[in-house]
C-alpha cells in the first residue's frame, strides 16, 4: 500500500510533516490534500476562506470532514488520523495556529499530518521547527509524495495524464474521462472544458455543490462581481493555475451553467446518458485486484438509477 510505503519510517511518530513550497503559498497549497485523504485521512482543517465563498457555504472537492480548530473545540474525541495544511502567514498573523492540534496528537496513537510551505515551519510559541520535535518525522516535499503516488499508479497499471499539476484527484479525473470516453486529456484546462458534460466525474460534484442553492431548483450562476471571483480563488487553491486561467476558467463555468441550468445539476446528471456509459465503462475496471480501481468503480457507479 502507499501509505505503507510513505509511513515505513515514521511509525512511531505522532506527527508527520511534508512541505511545499510555493512561489506563493497563498494558492496551490491545497494540491496536496487528496493525497493526505487517499492515505486514509478523513477529517482536515486548514483556513476556512479556502474552501468558504464570502459568508457563504463552505465547499470541498472531496467527501472529507472539515473542521475549525483554532480553539481545540472542534477535534473529534477519537482522535483519528488527521490532516492540517497550512503556512507560515495563517500560523503567525491570524487566530489559525495549530498548536492545539500538535499539543493533543503528540500523545495519541494517531497519526496528525501537518502540510505546510516551509521545510522551518515553526507554530506559535514554540522554540524550533516542527521538525525538529522528537514526536515528528518527515515525509520530506509532496512533490516525492506525489511521485511515490505516480509509482504506484504505474505498478497498478495507471499513470497521471496531465502534465501541469500535481494534484492526484485532478488526475484521478483525466484517467476517468479517458475510461469512459477513449479520449485522453494532456492538461487540467482541458479538463475543465469538458467536465459540463462529464457528469460522472466526481469533480462534477464539487461544482454541483458551488452553484447549488439551497431555496432554488438546479444549478444557478455565480454572480460575476462576487461568486466568481470566490470561484477563481477557490479553483487556485487546489490547482496551480495563474490568475487569468483561473479566471477563464471559472468565466467558462458560469457561462455553461448560465446557458443551461441543468449543468451542475444532480437531478440532471441522473438522467444524462453519459452516466450510463460510465456505469458500463465500470465494468472493465478490476476493483479486487487494486484500490486505483476500486476507487474508480465507486465514482462511475455512484448515481442511483
């Protein structure tokens, strides 16, 4: 398993950090959380205005528990595996210092994985790098988190088709498509041009999330001076886009959904014939022989019809 093979040194450490570092940490940080969660993670905390529009809903692109735990109110009484991703500005100039989370989990039999931009990341009050902690070990950069993922894709007969991002969901996505249409996809841009029409890829979720209202019925457009602009900032978080792609990008989507209000929609997208030929395409995956598979027969057959 991966997370055998990640966590082969670290087993007897509470916490096991990896870094990132980023041009700029306020974008792109989120790349690596799907790693975290396909390791076994389910529960995360990271700053709420990542995932959160405005005052608004909060959104994620995966089914994971979100907490806050800038007071230590919000972490479950199990104590189960958990993630944190965060950086140096929201650990020392805001209330969103993890220090409570390092403080609980270094006595627990639990794993608490910290994901920062700084190899020195260092939380409040304390006198050293995390790292440097006797209850810590590295897991090193997540780009050779990343590429131990890509290995164990390539042994289980996979490989990550897009070239600009290392984002393993994003790719989950691509191969996805490329399962149910034959096509294959070279890069996230591409992607997201055709994700409208791709109802049984599970980033279709996350977007059927964003242009959900909760009193209307199917999708409804972002509001181009608010909604969008929360849409960009969301987009960047998690893929390693500019600001005029993710712009472009998320315009496109808007767009799709002003053209058609069923884009988006969950009650739509039972309906579409795309979603039949994913559950056929389902068929040919092995899910006993690999958890790639596995996860992607969940995915494609996860419409009730």
């Amino acid at each position: 398993m991966i997370r055998d093979q990640l966590l082969n040194e670290v087993q007897d450490a509470a916490i096991a950090c990896l870094y990132d570092p980023r041009e700029n940490s306020r974008w792109g940080l989120l790349r690596g959380l799907p790693a975290l969660h396909y390791l076994g993670v389910d529960d995360f905390t990271y700053p709420t205005s990542w995932c959160q529009f405005g005052r608004g809903g909060r959104h994620h692109e995966l089914d994971y528990d979100y907490h806050v735990v800038s007071n230590g109110l919000d972490i479950p009484d199990d104590n189960p595996d958990f993630g944190v991703v965060t950086n140096r500005h929201y650990e020392h100039e805001t209330p969103y210092t993890i220090k409570y989370l390092i403080n609980r989990y270094s006595t627990t039999d639990s794993i608490l994985f910290v994901l920062t931009d700084d190899r020195r990341f260092q939380p409040q009050d304390s006198l050293r790098p995390l790292f440097q902690e006797p209850f810590v070990d590295m897991l090193g950069t997540y780009a050779s988190v990343y590429e131990t993922f890509e290995s164990a894709y390539e042994d289980a007969g996979w490989r990550f088709p897009l070239s600009d991002t290392k984002n393993v969901f994003v790719q989950d996505n691509a191969s996805l498509y490329t399962v149910v249409t034959g096509e294959s996809l070279a890069d996230t841009t591409e992607l997201f041009e055709v994700l409208p029409d791709a109802p049984y890829l599970p980033l279709y979720d996350a977007l059927s999330d964003i242009f959900a209202r909760p009193s209307e019925y199917g999708s409804v457009p972002l509001d181009g001076d608010g909604g969008v602009p929360e849409l960009v900032r969301w987009l960047r978080r998690r893929i390693e886009w500019d600001r005029d792609t993710a712009r472009e990008v998320a315009n496109n989507l808007n767009d799709a959904v002003v053209a058609d209000g069923s884009t988006f929609d969950p009650a739509a997208a039972r309906r579409s014939p795309a979603v039949r030929e994913a559950k056929t395409a389902a068929n040919d995956l092995e899910p006993a022989n690999s958890a790639i598979d596995r996860r992607y027969v969940n995915w494609l057959t996860r419409y009730d019809l």
